[in-house]
C-alpha cells in the first residue's frame, strides 16, 4: 500500500476569509495525502475548518469573501487549484465528489429524487435520454431504497430523513468517483439509520475501490470507518495517525482531550469532561501554537512559535513542542 | 494557565471610557437615520419653541413667496421671497416652516398611537393565539390574514362612511391593519417558545396559564415586538400621509404633510415648492426610519433578516 | 390538492361574507342614511317616508337578508349623485383601474423580479447596489408625490407625456410607472432576499457538488425555490396596488373605481360606496385565490397533500 501513488494530494493548502475585522485563516497550511481505497477521519472542533478543507478542495470557497489563497490539490498528479471553473465542473461530480452535512435539506424540494438523479446522469452519460431511468432505478436499489421504481417519483418530503441521504449517496456515487468526501454526512440521523448508512458506505468503498475522506467528530464513527486520522484545530492538522495509534497513544494534548471528552461507557466518570475555554477567533490567532491558552501543559515556547510536526510513531506525527 | 490569562489581560484591558467607545462602534449605529429620526422628534416635541409663527395664519398679502433659501441664489429678479419666510409660503400665505414644523407633529402623533395600539391589540391576540393554539389560533389568524391582505384604503373609507373624516379615523385604519402584522410575528414566536422547557416545566408546576405568558413568554419576545415596531413606523407614516393626501383625515387646512401636499397638487407649476417640501421629507423620515429598522432588526434578531 | 383549493376556497367566501358585513353595518349600524340623505333641515314626516320607502323601518335581520340578496344580484341601487344604477356606472369605471392595475402589476412583475434575482447572484455588484437603491427608495416615496412630481417635470416642464385622463398607450405611462413602482420595489426587495437564501441552501450547494453547470444550478434549482415565496407575495402586492391606485387615479384624473370611490365618500354616495368597496374586495380576494391556487401548483409539498 505504501508504494501506491496517493489518489489525492493536499499540500500546504491556505484558504482565507477577507472579513471587516480581518483576515480569517479558516484553513491555513492543511497536507495529507489519501491512497485508494483508504478512508482518512477529519476530526475536530466545529470551526476548526474541516469542513472548509472539503470545500477548498471541491473548489466550492464560498466566494467572494473565501479565497484559497495557496497551497495545492493534486488529485491523480493534476492540481485542481489550477483549473478554470469549467474544467471543475467536469470534475466536480465524476472524479470527486461531496456529499453534504443534511439530508433534509440535500436535495431540492421542488424537484423528485428521480429528477436529480437523473440530471446527474444526463451529465457524464453520453447515452442521451434513454436508458436513464433504468440507471437511476439501479443506483437506487444499489443504495438499497426499497422499490425504487416508484420511489423514483417522490419528492423529498415523502422520503424519511435516511432515505434521502442514501438517494444524496447514490447522486455522489452516480458519476463513479475516485474520491468522495461525506462532511458530517451521518451527524443529523439517528443510531440506527445512521449504523446502516455507514454499513452502506463501507459496501460500496469495497465494490468500487472508493476512497473516502470522513468529516466527523465523532470518534465512534471514526473507529469504526476510518483507516487514518487526521486531528484539526484551528485550520491546521495538529495530530496525523494510524486510527489505531490514535487512540492507544494519542500525542497531541488537544487530541488528548478531544478523547476525554467522549464519555465512555466502560468507566465509571463521577464527571464529563470539557475542554476548558473556546477556540481561538480565526482572524484573532495568538503567534505560538492556537491550543496554548486552553493546553495544560503549556510553556513560554508554545506562546512564541508554532510547534514543528514530530514523528512521534510509524506514519504518526503531531504538532506539538512537548513531544521533542 | 495562570501564565497566559495575564498576558491577555493586560494586553487588552480598555478603559471604561474606550470600552463604551468601542461598544458603540461595535453597535455600528446609522448616524444619519438617528440624527433624522433626532429631528423628527424634537421638532414634534418643541415645535412652539422652534417657530414663533402659527401654521394655521392665513396671510393674503404673503401669499405665494418661493423659499428664500433657494430663491436668493438661484431666482430671478421677479422672484417673490422673503427671508422672513425661509421656505416660503402657501397659496393663503401661511409659512411653509412653520407648517412643515407642525406637520412633524401630527405625522408622529397618529403614527405613535396608531402604533401603539396596534401593537397593544396585535401582541395580546399574539400571544392568546399562540399560547392556546386550536381554533382560537385559527379565528385569530384568519382575521389577521383578512387584515393584512386586505386593501388599507378601503378599510379607512369604510371607517370614513362609519364616523366621518377625522383624526381618530385614521388612527382607527392604521391600527385595523398593523395590528395584524404584530400578531403574525408574535404568534410565530410564540409557536416556538411554547415548546421550550422552561415553558414546560412552569405547566408541570401548575403556574397558571397567564402567569406562564406574562413571566415567561412575554419577555422572550420584546426584541421581536422593538424590531418589528422600528421595521413598521415609516409604513405607517407613509400610511398616514396617503390617507391624509385623500382627505380621509384631518380638516384641510390643518398641518399634515399629506395635506399640504394635496394642497400643492394643484398649482403644481407656479407653486412648485407646495408639494415638493412636504413630500420631500415624507420620503426623508420614512427613509430614515426604514434604514434604522433594519439596523435593528440586524443588531437585535439576525433571525429575522429574512422575514 | 383539491382539499386545499377547497379550503382557499371557503375562505375566499368567508373574507368577502366579512366585507360584507361591515358594509352593511357600516351603513345601517352607525349613520343613519335616511339622515345623510335628507340632511339636518328635513321634516320629521318626510324623514319617516324616505325611511319607509328605504325599508329602514325593519327589522335589522330582514334589511340584511334584503341587503345580501342585493348583493347576490350586484344591485346596489341608484347613486344619488350620478342618477344612475351604481352597478352601470361601476361596470363602466372598473375596465380603466383593470389595465391600469395590469399595467403596473406586469412592470412590478417583469422589471422587479429579474432585478431581483440578478441583484442576488451578482451580489455586491454595481447592479446589486443599484436594484437596492431602487427598492429602498420605492418603498419609501409616497406614489401620490411621485406622481404630482412625475406631472411636473414630465407635463409641465418637459412636456413628454399626457398628465391627464385615459386615452392612448401614452396615457399608461406614468401613472403605470407610479403604482407599479412600490409594487416592484418590494418584489426586488423579496426577490434578492429569497434568492440569496436559497443560494446558501443546502442543495444549491450540493447542486454545484455534483458539478452541475452554473447555469442549471441557477435556472433549474434556486430560480423556482425563490419564487414561491414571491407568488404569495404578489398576492399581498395587488392589495397594494388597490391601495395606491386611489392616490394615482386622483392624480391623473382617471376615471377608474378607486376615483369613484373616493367621489362617493365625499358626496355620502352609498349606492356607489357599496358598490365600488364590494368590486375592489371581490377583485382583491379572487387574485389572492388564484395566487394560492398558484402557490400549491408550484411547491410540490402542498399539491401532494
């Protein structure tokens, strides 16, 4: 696996919000690499700028106050950063591609599922009109929704909330994508719903080869999905490592904490705990390491310069300058 | 820890005086609508103070002089002006400032208890529908719904046919249409507080039902209530003009600026500045009262920006 | 779908059964319209004749039942002033505030929207600036002073265009031009806002995820998301323009209802009062029917009812 050529790349990636009171890093330096078929965890606070990550990649910064301002995105060695809009589009949709935060609100009201479905199709199929149906009747049943032949002809509020995020799948997966980013895909279902999607998801990485990148902070859905971690505070990865590694030794004190604050059913915690004060203002970052004011172990360094990455294990590094 | 709050602190710590600077800066208030709205009021208050001369005093051998403050730089040598009269006078000769002046007044006087009624009777039929839900919520909404869509004219001319024309007829009309916007918002509002737990945990505690919305609905709502009266004063105003302009309210003659402005109407071209004036500031105060209502609706209820 | 229209229905009915009403009560509740009619210097026999003749001597209940089977049969009786049966003179005004209320409705419609709408996807443009200038000063100008302005500068002044009276195409212009102005200032208004919402939704977003041209994600997606919200309103806008149309038609001296209306107050004309209040509701509430019936047609939530 190591030999492989990573399927996407990201490197040093910068996207900054120009705001009234100043410039907001939402992501500032972001690198990691993902290998086919391998499934990488993004974890962090909200506002730690995952989910901006997922957009800078997609080339979707909500303009004109985000820019990503540098940095690159090498999907199959090209760099989308360099692509003009069109060229996105053809992208967009076939090699990459996203699926959103909410199924209630994913997919158009006034439209049904068969629709949309279909005018994703239409898109990357050169097979004009016919046929079409019968593919989104396939992708359907392929995300298991139960008589996809009339289903088709719903519309989104006569769907439950799990259904429509698997119709959300099969549009994602419809263009048969290398890489597919889920941004909280699962946060808005319950238990269940949400333990069977997962299950779909993992079906289908195994039937196409998919490489997936997991948004979440939610360290369950992580251990069970997830081959590597990244950790994010402050629009930087902080913590980089196996999933495994991650939790047996996790290295940098914001993971540290992260972890203690998932209440765990096997111990027995008089308490919860919460990790003490806010996130850093991203247009207000201190100059040292934006975990200081909240770090319980931190020292005059980490108030001056920002930590360098330390291997800390195999494939496992983090930005922290109580490692050295 | 202890290390690094003291650095912040004394890095940041303003004095009282820069703090309240920088907390109204923050507030970012729109200067020139305050200053407008400033004037608007101050006039309604002080008018008497402000000019001596008497809106209503017909002057026969006055009439028709042009605003001096734009006849002594741009008027010919036929022009008729007097600096006594700065924005000149009417057909009867009454002074142009002083009735501009006066109207202030009587625009913010329906306006303020148009308001204020409306507000009264919208609010409490809000929250009645609201809080019981069912068919009262159904009959008040229903009514609403009439009242909001329906024409303001017709409603003033109905109540014109009713009582005659008068001041109180057009508070009437205002308040039979505002009412209805305060009793949408509120009610929605309400909707929603109803189903929070304190609201649940008072019920459970056997708090009757107007105790429940007197002391723990009715304060989640003032800032609903201070938006939209702020979004709701310059449609009022414009409300009132229009009714006035028909004659459906005040006596012709008395200091309105709808009046003054039907006035003008129709010596339009010898006496321009007749319609001009009053219109001119409608336009201004309803302005500034608009853009103030968004500041507020912007600072106080960013949830309501799209409503 | 048919329960709703159904429903819209009933309550079109039950809005104008309450305008009614207060016609009626209006007129026979609270003034005394033999009174009106005779004036204060009239003998006390006449007083009770012009009564009986009127009906007025019955019971309330009977007046009314006879007052709704007028209504039923448009007859409002004969203006006093006019001589003649307030429904001919009605059926004669109302074609004039008809176009003139189409004319302004179709500018509010045709320019308001597309501003909009382009107001919000070139957001923070010069165009955006400029469609909000526009809204911002429609909604605040009274029609009634545009108008007297419009007359001075173009009449008086310029002497482009007719000020007065009904006639050719040239006629429309301004007074059009100053009841549809508020009209479309407030779709701008709620057009951009609604817009601009549906641009952040969720599936516009996913919409451009999927790679779908900016063109579809525009025209197909946001487009009929941002205009339901507009079809309602568009309802409340001819309440609005039945509102100014009093104003404008006294400006521009055009002879549609609103004028009448007004004319009927002023001389207690209430034949003509009952008649003219009774068309601008009837008018008023069908539109905001045909707009509701509109409304479910286009979001798919309410037709599958």
């Amino acid at each position: 696996m190591a030999k492989q050529a990573p399927v996407l790349e990201v490197q040093d990636l910068r996207t900054y919000f120009y705001t009234r009171t100043g410039v907001v890093k939402a992501v500032d330096g972001v690198s990691f690499s993902l290998m086919p078929g391998e499934t990488l965890g993004i974890v962090g606070e909200s506002g730690s700028g995952k989910s901006m990550t997922a957009l800078s990649i997609m080339g979707l910064v909500p303009k004109p106050a985000g820019k990503t301002v540098g940095g690159k995105v090498l999907l199959d060695g090209e760099d989308l950063l360099q692509k003009s809009n069109s060229e996105m589009r053809q992208i967009r949709g076939r090699k990459i591609c996203m699926i959103l935060q909410d199924p209630m609100t994913s997919l158009n009201p006034v439209y049904t599922v068969g629709n949309q479905l279909i005018e994703t199709l239409r898109m990357r199929e050169d097979a004009r009109g016919h046929g079409l149906k019968e593919r989104a009747i396939d992708l359907l049943s392929k995300v298991k929704i139960a008589s996809p032949e009339t289903r088709i002809g719903n519309y989104p509020h006569q769907m439950s909330g799990g259904m429509r995020q698997r119709v959300v799948g099969a549009i994602a997966i419809s263009g048969s994508p290398k890489v597919l980013i889920a941004d909280e895909a699962t946060t808005s279902l319950d238990a269940t719903i949400q333990y069977q999607y997962l299950q779909l998801l993992r079906e289908l990485q195994k039937d196409t080869g998919l490489s997936i990148i997991f948004i979440t902070h939610d360290f369950g859905i992580v251990a069970k999905m997830c081959d590597r971690v990244a950790v994010m505070y402050a629009g930087k990865m902080v913590e980089f490592a196996p999933v495994r590694d991650l939790f047996n030794k996790p290295s940098h004190p914001y993971t540290e904490a992260l972890m203690r604050s998932v209440p765990n059913v096997d111990e027995e915690v008089d308490k919860l705990y919460a990790i003490e004060g806010q996130p850093p203002a991203l247009d207000k970052l201190p100059v040292g390491c934006p975990f200081a004011p909240r770090c319980p172990y931190v020292f005059d360094r980490c108030l001056h310069e920002y930590p360098t990455s330390v291997t800390v294990g195999e494939n496992h590094h983090a930005h922290c300058w109580k490692l050295i | 820890m202890a290390a690094v709050t003291s650095v912040t602190t004394t890095a940041t710590r303003p004095g009282w005086l820069r703090q309240m600077r920088t907390k109204t800066r923050r507030l970012k208030l729109p200067w020139i609508p305050v200053a407008i709205v400033s004037t608007l009021v101050i006039c309604a208050i002080f008018a008497e103070v402000l000019t001596s001369v008497d809106p209503r005093e017909i002057n026969m051998l006055e009439a028709r002089m042009s605003p001096a403050v734009i006849s002594e730089f741009f008027g010919g040598a036929d022009a008729n002006y007097s600096w006594s009269h700065p924005l000149g006078t009417d057909v009867m000769g009454r002074d142009m400032l002083s009735r501009l002046i006066y109207g202030a007044r009587t625009s913010v006087l329906i306006s303020l208890v148009a308001l204020s009624f409306g507000m009264v009777v919208g609010t409490t039929l809000g929250l009645i529908a609201g809080y019981r839900g069912k068919w009262v919520d159904a009959l008040v909404m229903r009514f609403a719904d009439a009242a909001l869509g329906f024409p303001t004219i017709l409603v003033a001319m109905i109540i014109v046919v009713l009582l005659g024309a008068g001041m109180l007829n057009i508070v009437l009309a205002v308040m039979l249409t505002v009412w209805a916007r305060f009793a949408r918002m509120i009610r929605g509002d309400v909707l929603a507080i109803r189903e929070l737990d304190f609201v649940t945990q008072a019920k459970i505690a056997g708090v009757s039902a107007h105790m429940i919305i007197a002391r723990h609905i009715f304060p989640n709502i003032v800032n609903t209530l201070l938006v939209i009266t702020s979004l709701q004063i310059g449609q009022v105003i414009l409300l009132e003009a229009s009714l006035s302009f028909l004659g459906l309210g005040l006596p012709p003659g008395e200091a309105a600026w709808g009046i003054m402005v039907a006035e003008g109407r129709t010596v339009i071209v010898d006496v321009w500045w007749l319609s001009l004036l009053p219109g001119l500031a409608i336009t201004i105060v309803v302005l500034a009262f608009n853009f103030f209502g968004d500041w507020m609706r912007d600072t106080m209820d960013p949830k309501l920006r799209r409503a | 779908m048919q329960r709703y229209i159904l429903f819209r229905g009933i309550q079109a009915l039950f809005t104008l059964w309450i305008l009614s009403l207060a016609i009626f009560l209006s007129v026979h509740l609270t003034g005394d319209p033999a009174q009106y009619l005779l004036g204060s210097e009239a003998g006390r026999t006449e007083y009770e004749q012009l009564k009986k003749n009127l009906g007025l001597d019955r019971p309330l209940y009977i007046q009314y039942i006879d007052f709704m089977g007028d209504v039923v049969r448009a007859d409002f009786g004969k203006s006093h002033i006019l001589g003649r049966s307030a429904r001919e003179v009605l059926m004669e005004r109302f074609p004039a505030t008809l176009q003139l209320a189409s004319a302004a409705f179709l500018i509010a419609l045709v320019v308001g929207i597309p501003l909009g709408i382009v107001s919000a996807v070139k957001r923070d443009t010069p165009i955006d600036m400029f469609a909000k200038f526009f809204a911002v000063l429609g909604i605040a100008t009274p029609g009634f002073w545009i108008a007297i302005m419009l007359i001075l500068l173009f009449g008086a002044i310029l002497g482009w265009l007719p000020t007065f009276g009904r006639g050719g195409l040239d006629h429309f212009v301004l007074p059009s031009f100053v009841l549809g102005w508020a009209a479309m200032a407030g779709m701008v208004r709620l057009g951009r806002s609604s817009m601009l919402e549906v641009l952040d939704s969720e599936y516009v977003k996913f919409a451009r995820v999927k790679g779908l041209s900016e063109r579809l994600v525009i025209f197909k997606h946001a487009l009929k998301n941002a205009i339901i919200p507009l079809l309602t309103f568009s309802g409340l806008t001819l309440a609005g323009l039945l509102n100014g149309s009093v104003a404008v038609e006294v400006v521009f001296a055009w002879p549609g209802i609103g004028r009448l209306m007004l004319q009927g107050i002023q001389t207690r004309d209430f034949p003509i009062v009952q008649a003219t209040v009774l068309a601008a509701g009837l008018f008023y509430i069908l539109t905001a029917l045909l707009v509701d019936i509109l409304y479910a047609y286009v979001n798919p939530k309410i037709r599958y009812e």
